[in-house]
C-alpha cells in the first residue's frame, strides 16, 4: 500500500535557507551576459570618442598654413 502525502492547511512546506553565496552565484549567472555586453558597448563608445577627437584639427595648425599660403610683395 503506498503511502499518501497530506497536506494540513496552515503548514508550510519546510524549506532549507539560502545562503549569500547561492544567491549571489544566481545573480551573477543571470547579469553575466548584461556585464559582458555593457563592456563591450562602453568599448565601441571609448574609440569612437577617441576617434573624434584625434580629428578634430587643431587650432594652431589652420593659423600657419593661412600664413604660409600668403605672399605678401611691396
């Protein structure tokens, strides 16, 4: 004869406790691929960045072609 599992009501199931460490291995699984693509789009952002401002032309260097590219005679 099998045995039957009842459940009284006002009883709750018993339940082990979660540890720090179980929860925050959960958390990390679940945020990893969020992590690594943040990462990644911080990266694209940071060349481009750095991109735009190597070509930005200087202000020195628009002064002394002028100069240069005009001849004066008296």
């Amino acid at each position: 004869m099998t045995t039957q599992n009842t459940k009284k009501i006002g009883q709750r199931p018993v339940t082990k406790p979660v540890s720090k460490m179980d929860t925050l291995h959960d958390t990390w699984t679940v945020m990893k691929p969020f992590v690594h693509f943040s990462i990644k789009a911080m990266r694209v952002l940071a060349h481009a960045l750095i991109f735009v401002v190597k070509n930005i032309p200087k202000p020195d260097d628009r002064k002394s072609t002028r100069k240069s590219d005009k001849i004066i005679k008296i």
